[in-house]
C-alpha cells in the first residue's frame, strides 16, 4: 500500500451531501458536508462540483497523498452508465490531488448495506425522503425493490407520508373524515381553509415531506385518520421486502432500518412491528451508523 493512502466516502442524498475521509496518517476521521449533489436535480455539471469539492478540500491539507480512493453513494445515479460517467468526471477532477486516483460511484443506497453489514448479506429497508428496500445475499448477488421516485413510488417515506396527510386534510374541507391533521397543519402553516390550502401547495409548493412528523405524532396521539395513513404507507413499504424476498431465498435473515423516518420512534415501532408480522425469524434494527460510514468501507475495498 502506498505510503499515504487517502480514503474518501460520500453520501450524496436528496438534501446534503456528507464525506467521511480518513488516512493513515491522521489519528480520527475527517467529516465534512455540503449542499445536495443529486445529478437528476441539480445536474451532473454540479453533482460532480459539489463531489470533486468536498473531497479536494479534505485532501489538500493532507498533502502530499499518494493514493486516493473515493467511493460516493449518489442518490439519482441508479443506472450503469451514469455512475461510471460520474466517475469518470470525478477521477479527471482529482486527478491533480493524488498520484493516482480510484473511484466508485454507486447508487446511495448500496452504500447503506456496507454500513449495516459491511460486505456480508443482509436486507435494508430505507425510508427518508424516498424509500427502498435493498438486499445482498451471501453469494453477493444484489436485489432492489422499489426507489422509483415520487412521482411512481417511495411508500413509506416522508414524501409519501407528507403527501397522505394533506390529502386527508383536504378530503376533511371537503366533509369526510375529522381529524386533528387540519389543525395541526393550521397551527404549524397558517393555511387554515380550502383557498389558502390550494394556494400553500400548489404556488408556495412547500417540501411535502416536511409535513410527515405531523402525521406521524396525530397518529401517535391516537388520531385514527393519521393512524390509518402510517399503517398504510408502511404495510406498503413491507410489502416491497416480501416482494425481494419472493425473488431469492438466499439473503442472511436481518434487516436493518435507516433514514430520517426512523428518527422518530413511534415511525419505527410501526415498521418493527408490520415486519415482525411478516418474517418473525428475522432481526431487525435501526442502523445507528451513518449510510456514508458503508461508502468509506468501500472506499477502502477499491484498491483490495
């Protein structure tokens, strides 16, 4: 290995973009963050300012480096070829910082199984702002479910979540069921009738998912309507991993949970307990590491 090998992991998600870098000669980890590097929002042009910049900052100050290996989790780099665009684009931008430069870019969620499990099997189920369910199996083989967006998909996460409520809201103007999310949302938004509703999410189009925690503590106050939104989503969101595990038998019986909706426990207890219902054998657990802890993980593979 060369003398001073720099390694760099990256989670670029829908809102932030995190690195954790370490060397052999530093004692502690290196964190940083910045804004979103997501190439289906901001472009690729940015994705890769927003990456290559986080990353030369950090290593800068560590010169001379003689090898860099970075590997970054990109959320809206589903597909081959953009990942290995990105890459590419990455490995030309670094090309001045080290004596040579290795670089992965995978989807932001194949990150999230390295910091579960590292490179062993496992199954992990990923609600934020979107959601999916990833797997590897113990001959290392991938499987995804799920992740397609808001537009088509994303049960369970915030988004969804979000989305639900206000639809709720909108069906309580409109004389059906009560609930306590009409007030809440007035409180918390001002919009307190049918126009300012309209108007808030169709001209001011707030972050729909910015309106989940609200569900998700009527729910937890016992609200029926929020309830019967949060079970809905989730027994979506489980039903997405039965679907993976219909594809394989061959996946290590664990699951660990991770993105903001977990953050809040009575989210979580919620999924625990549809998961316990449909594969009672299998542990789960909240991911207590970071997904950007799996993409230094990789990062130290690349050159292995």
């Amino acid at each position: 290995m060369p003398a001073n090998h720099f390694f760099a992991g990256l989670d670029a998600g829908g809102s932030k973009t995190l690195l954790l870098a370490e060397c052999e000669a530093l004692p502690e980890r290196i964190d940083r963050h910045g804004p979103a590097a997501n190439p289906q929002r901001v472009g690729v042009d940015r994705s890769v300012q927003v990456l290559s910049g986080l990353v030369q900052k950090t290593v800068r100050a560590q010169r001379p480096v003689d090898h860099l290996s970075v590997c970054a989790g990109v959320a809206g780099a589903g597909r081959p070829d953009e990942q290995q665009a990105l890459a590419d684009r990455l490995r030309c931008e670094l090309g001045d910082d080290a004596g040579s430069v290795s670089v992965e870019v995978v989807h932001d969620a194949c990150i999230a199984l390295d910091a579960a499990f590292d490179a062993e099997s496992g199954l992990v189920v990923i609600a934020g702002t979107g959601s999916v369910v990833l797997a590897r199996t113990r001959a290392g083989a991938a499987h995804r479910v799920g992740g397609w967006g808001h537009l088509l998909g994303d049960p369970g996460s915030g988004y969804a979540v979000g989305q639900a409520g206000l639809r709720a809201v909108a069906e309580a103007f409109d004389g059906g069921a009560d609930t306590s999310l009409r007030l809440r949302i007035a409180e918390e938004y001002d919009v307190d009738e049918r126009a300012a509703l309209i108007h808030w999410v169709y001209q001011d189009r707030p972050a729909l998912q910015d309106v989940a925690p609200l569900v998700i503590e009527a729910s937890a106050d016992g609200d029926a309507v929020a309830t019967d939104i949060l079970d809905a989503q989730v027994a979506r969101l489980v039903r997405q991993v039965e679907w993976l595990l219909s594809e394989t038998d061959d996946v290590a019986p664990r699951v660990a949970l991770l993105g903001g909706m977990l953050r809040n426990e009575h989210y979580a207890g919620v999924l625990r307990r549809v998961l316990a219902d449909q594969i009672p054998d299998w542990s789960v657990e909240v991911l207590r590491h970071e997904p950007v802890v799996g993409a230094l993980r990789r990062a130290r593979r690349l050159d292995e």
